[in-house]
C-alpha cells in the first residue's frame, strides 16, 4: 500500500496565530484563485496573492447563509476526518490555506466558530483576502 507524501502546510506566523483551510474541487480552486486546478498533478503545491470567495452556496452548520466553511483540519486531514464536518466527495481534492492572522489584519476579515469543538468556522461570502495563500491538490 502506497501512502502519501507528508504534505507541507502554510505555518503560522507565529506560536499564537492560526491556519485555517478551505477544501473545494477544481471549480471552486478556478473561481476562488483563478487557477485551473485540473492542471496540477496530486500533491502539487502553488501560491496566490489573492483568494476572492464568492457567497456560500452549502449551509451545513452554519448559523448564516452565504457564509464560507473554514477549518483547523490542514492538508494532512484523513477522509474520515472531512467527513466527518461535512466534507465529502471532490471536495476534498483541493485545499485553500490561509493565516487567521493575516486575514483579520490585512483583511479585516473575520473568523467566525460555528462549532469550535469540531473546527467548524466561517468567514463572510463574498471575502477577499490580499497575502499569501496556499493551494494543494490533495486527491485526483
């Protein structure tokens, strides 16, 4: 059996700083980052300066429509894992990574705990964030 590489992740700015992750398929990569995600091979990683999110089209445990589904579960989250919050399919084939850090004080953007305990967070829809920003193709 042939496991995956350990995936590199976006590392926080500091000790007290956050990484939070966005997982989506190659339309959501496209219209998020403006890359064409089916171009990237299995476990390519690239950067953007820019992420422009559209408004939230799936309400799972969120307490507000349009809102964007974030987590603390990084690229080396196991199936079950994403499962687990609601993530299934191809939308476990991409990660969009970001700093919470980075969000709130470049971006004024705001990340919201709808369920903490199971790393359950939203931003608003229709957010742009200006940095540096992580992309992976985790699955083909």
């Amino acid at each position: 059996m042939t496991f995956p590489p350990k995936l590199l992740g976006l590392l926080p700015a500091s000790k007290d700083d956050r990484i939070f992750s966005h997982f989506t398929n190659a339309i959501g990569v496209m219209g998020i980052t403006g890359i064409n995600g089916n171009t990237l091979n299995q476990y390519a990683q690239v950067y953007v300066n820019q992420l422009q999110f559209g408004l939230g089209v799936n309400t799972f445990l969120s307490s507000q429509s349009n809102q964007i589904f974030v987590t603390e579960l990084g690229v080396n989250a196991t199936d079950g894992q994403l499962m687990q919050i609601g993530i299934f399919e191809d939308k476990k084939n991409f990660v969009i990574q970001f700093s919470e850090k980075e969000a709130f004080l470049n971006n004024q953007v705001r990340v919201t705990g709808q369920v903490p305990s199971r790393s359950i967070y939203t931003i608003p829809g229709g957010t742009t964030l200006i940095g540096k920003f992580l992309i992976t193709r985790i699955r083909v």
